[in-house]
C-alpha cells in the first residue's frame, strides 16, 4: 500500500521542479497564465515520454526512432482504443471541456467550484480561464493540496489572476477535512489523477463531500477503468495480498535491489515496464488497454476501490452516478483516463 509519507515526498520533489520552471517563466517575462499552463504541462510531459521504457514500445508498434532525437509519433489511449499519434499537442482538454459543458448546463446551481488533490492548481486555473466569461465571478474556486510544493505554486499562479476568488488549502485524502466549506453550499468537486495515489480510499471522504454540501456533484478523472473489470479486481488483490505477506524488511531490501537493477537495465538495456505489453496488433483495437493499466496501477500501487465505493453509495440511495465513460483517453498510454460523474440524491 502506498503510504501517505511516500506520496508526499515524491510530489514534493516532482512540484518542486515545476515550481522552477513557473519561476523561470516569471523571471523571463511571461505573465500569461494560459501560456505558463500550457509549459506546466508540455515540457515534463515530452521527457516522461520521450524515455527509454516508452521508446521499447514505440519501436514494437512500428514508430522510427532516432538514436538521440525526439520521437516524431507516440502511442496514447483516444476514445478506449491504442493510437499512433503525433508526438506533440499534449493536452488533457477532456478534463477542461467535460467540466465547461457541466457548468454550462448547471452553473447557475453552484456556489463552489472544489478540486480534491489539485497539485500545482494547474488544472483549477485552466477552467477558471475557459469558464471566466460564461460564468459569474462570484463562484468560489478552492484548490486543496497535500504538498506545500503544489500549493505555492497555486498562490503564485493565483498573483497572476487575482480576479480569480480563490482559496486554497491543505488536504490530505487520508486525513480528509472540508471544514473551509460553510455548510449548505452547493458545490462541484473534481479530481484529476489524485485519487491514483491513494491506493484504499476511505468512505469518509464521501461521507464529508455529501455532509458538508446542500447539493454537490462531482467528477472524477481517474485510471480506474480496469476496475470494472471483475478478473482484473481479483487479480490485483492477489497480487497485494502477496505482498503483504513478504516480511516488511524484506520488500525494503528488495525494493533497495530493485531500484539499482531498474537503474541498470534502463541504461544498458531496451526493455519496458514489467507486466505491461503492447504489439503493433493492438493499435486501434481495446482489449489491452484495462490490462495494462490495471499492471500499471499495481505497480505504482494506485487505488484499487473507488469504483466499488461509488457503488456502495449507489446502492445506499445516496448518489446517482451519471457518467461511467471508461479510458476515454490516455497521455500516458498506459495510465488511460476514465470519466465517472455523480450528483447527490436529495429529497
């Protein structure tokens, strides 16, 4: 299980690079928020998939690399299915037009606007842009963080923005706290790869999102499509069970040899993550994409319940889920996205 303390360092140090670039941006004389975005996203993103492991698959589907050059083509998840596709134009606007077009459709409903792990706030202030001209200012906008990294980067952000009624606060999914809502809002909450990290998600999370709100909606961006997938479930939970019974100062030693092993095969050797595969006969058909991420997720120790949980509340009467869109799309093609809307029951 992913700890809270490994969660926390890792994105301290991966905010704290971004928090550089955001600096060096400034420094250099851009102030505009949408193009320091649009950096935020597109500079670490092209190294992550221009990496050792992600060329492996991109030579077993057929690209052409370069020894030493960028990759012109990449794989990515569109619509459930693997696709080649331009190396450039990363862009995560399903998260943005998915949550313009609710809005649209029920702005007028809503006092707040919540994002649950919110990171740099990058995600925040790219729907505050797009939604500022249709929407009224006097929607409340909360950024909720775990890491001091991810919150300066958001204040910093907020000084070039500060029409934008923004507060932002700390949040720990383990440790959840919504008091900063007043209650009897009316609140849209939203989470974007943030619930990844917490590898078993407690209901109180839940309990505190429909407790504090009069009406509340939320959506979820998560790589949880292999969730729905019953075989792949029970998969995973073998493979954890497995691990818990490994004496806890052996996984360390293991993880410790691990990690030098890693270091060595990515430098001297082509090879790709383990339990993860992908042929040229994948492209454009579906049936590996779940697999894959479910190997990814159990790798990176990710979460493995929130689609069961939004089930219980089902069940329980207590939401309606409305939207269950499975891997519609993937930057990392192993990591797809999948789209899960609710609302509260009320009455």
């Amino acid at each position: 299980m992913k700890s809270r303390l490994r969660a926390s360092e890792e994105y301290e140090r991966v905010w704290s690079e971004v928090g550089s670039l955001v600096d060096r941006q400034i420094s250099d004389g851009n102030t505009d928020v949408t193009s320091i975005l649009s950096e935020m996203l597109v500079g670490p993103t092209k190294r992550f998939l221009s990496g050792r492991r992600f060329r492996h698959y991109y030579r077993k589907v057929g690209i052409h690399l370069d020894q030493d050059a960028q990759p012109v083509e990449r794989i990515a998840v569109r619509d459930g299915a693997y696709r080649v596709v331009p190396f450039g134009g990363f862009s995560d606007e399903q998260v943005i037009t998915t949550l313009v077009d609710f809005l649209a459709a029920h702005g007028d409903d809503f006092d707040c606007v919540v994002e649950l792990g919110s990171g740099t706030g990058r995600n925040l202030f790219a729907l505050f842009h797009a939604a500022r001209k249709r929407f009224s200012n006097e929607i409340e906008w909360h950024a909720c963080e775990l890491t001091e990294a991810g919150r300066k980067i958001s204040e910093t952000l907020h000084g070039l923005c500060p029409d934008m009624n923004l507060s932002i606060h700390p949040f720990d999914y383990h440790n959840p706290d919504l008091s900063f809502l007043q209650s009897g809002r009316n609140v849209l909450f939203f989470t974007v790869h943030s619930i990844e990290q917490i590898t078993e998600l407690s209901p109180a999370l839940f309990d505190l999102m429909l407790t504090r709100s009069a009406k509340c909606s939320c959506c979820h961006f998560e790589p949880v499509g292999w969730q729905f997938d019953e075989h792949l479930r029970e998969r995973r939970r073998q493979q954890d069970a497995r691990a818990q019974r490994m004496s806890r100062s052996l996984t360390r030693r293991l993880r410790k040899v691990g990690r030098a092993l890693d270091i060595v095969f990515k430098t001297r050797f082509d090879l790709g993550f383990p339990g993860i595969d992908l042929t040229r006969n994948d492209i454009g058909r579906s049936h590996r994409v779940s697999r894959n991420a479910a190997a990814w997720s159990a790798r990176a120790e990710y979460n493995t319940n929130i689609v069961s949980l939004l089930d219980g509340l089902e069940a329980d009467a207590r939401i309606t889920i409305e939207r269950e869109d499975l891997n519609v799309y993937g930057i990392n093609p192993f990591n797809a996205t999948s789209i899960i809307q609710w609302s509260k029951k009320t009455g």
